[in-house]
C-alpha cells in the first residue's frame, strides 16, 4: 500500500511513511534533519528531481524511499 509525507511551511511532518518524525530542517541541498516527539534529530539525505522526492536514511545498509508530489 501507498505511503504518504506531508511538509508544512513552518517545519511541521506529517503522514506515514516515516510516522516517528514530527518536524523537520533543510540543512543544504543534499541534507535534511528529522526531528522526534523526544526532540532526537536525525539527518537523512534528499533529491529532488522533477516532482520525485528521495529520502535515504542514516542505514548502515542501502535504504531509502522515494515519494512523488501530488
């Protein structure tokens, strides 16, 4: 089934796709920090291409999702 992500302007993340999130930062435009409810951050990296957004996470393995704007 279809996950989903939403960004608010005001660094708000919701959906659930990635549901232990609840805020979030641009760093750069490779890097993005996730926050917690217990105020953990964590940085994953981010591409955008067209209107695809791929999020990899901090994995020891390869892993990531990719999502698309709707």
């Amino acid at each position: 089934p279809a996950k989903y992500i939403t960004f608010d302007a005001k660094g708000k993340v919701s959906g659930d796709a990635i549901p232990q999130y609840t805020g979030y930062k641009i760093l750069d435009h490779e890097r993005i920090e996730f926050t917690t409810p217990e105020n953990r951050q964590y940085i994953n990296r981010y591409k955008i291409v067209g209107n695809e957004l791929e999020l990899n996470g901090p994995c020891i393995e390869p892993c990531g999702a990719k999502f698309i704007r709707m």
